[in-house]
C-alpha cells in the first residue's frame, strides 16, 4: 500500500487521499468485483474505516493487464520466480547471461536474473555483461 498523495498534494483533492494497493499471486481468471472486495476486507480488518472512506476504485485483474499492456497472463515479473526460474535457470538456462540469441540483443528486465521488482539488479547485471563484452571487443 502507498499513498502518493501524501507527498504530491496536486493528485487529489484536499481532504482526500490516493491510496494504491499492489496485490500478488491472484489467479489469472478471477472476478474483479470479489477480488476488490477480498483485498478491502483484509485492509478493513487492520484499518477498520477505510472502506467506507472510498471515493472511486479502478482494479486491473491479471487478464486486464494482458488486455490493456500485453503482459502475458497479467505476469509482471515475466514468468514465475519459481526454483526453475532462478539464478543460472533465468529466462532458461541457454540465455542466463543477458545475451539472447540473436546478435547484440540483450534482456535486462523482470525475466532477467535475478528476476522483477523495482530493484534494478536485472539492468545493472546487464549493464555489466555488455562492458566486458565491449572490452572483449565481442561487441
């Protein structure tokens, strides 16, 4: 949960809040409605208030954020961070490296090690495997 009107107050009215709320591991096909009401009740449960203090919600399922960015199966971390998914295994094994099989190509986002978030580990990593190429002169 974040709230990022309370540092830009130009988001919201005055007296009102943005609040947006980042929700994993929801099952591809799933009711939107139930969904919003599931996560609402949690927060209900720690924060009693905070649902009636809602103006507007806009929920984006899995299936939307296939629709509306083309993310496949709503995955934003490009595949899942399951054991064979992990370190040498990240896209597959073959192509661990940042390199991709066509020349000069190189991943750098969530389905590269060591995988997503907003850590900047996988462009880093990159980043690094691109200079010791060019000063391997591979490039």
């Amino acid at each position: 949960m974040t709230i990022p009107s309370s540092l830009d107050k130009t988001i919201s009215p005055e007296g009102c809040h943005v609040v947006q709320l980042f929700v994993q591991y929801v099952p591809y096909s799933c009711d939107r409605a139930a969904l919003v009401d599931r996560v609402l009740k949690r927060i209900e449960k720690f924060s009693p208030g905070f649902t009636e203090s809602i103006l507007c919600v806009d929920a984006l399922t899995p299936k939307d954020l296939e629709e509306v960015f083309g993310i496949h199966q709503g995955n934003i971390f490009h595949g899942a961070l399951s054991l064979h998914q992990l370190f040498h295994q990240r896209p597959v094994p073959k192509f661990s490296s940042y390199q991709m099989p066509i020349g000069n190509l190189f991943l750098c986002g969530s389905g590269a090690h060591p995988g997503g978030g907003v850590s900047g580990a996988p462009g880093y990593n990159c980043s690094q495997a691109i200079l010791q190429r060019l000063r391997q002169n591979l490039l």
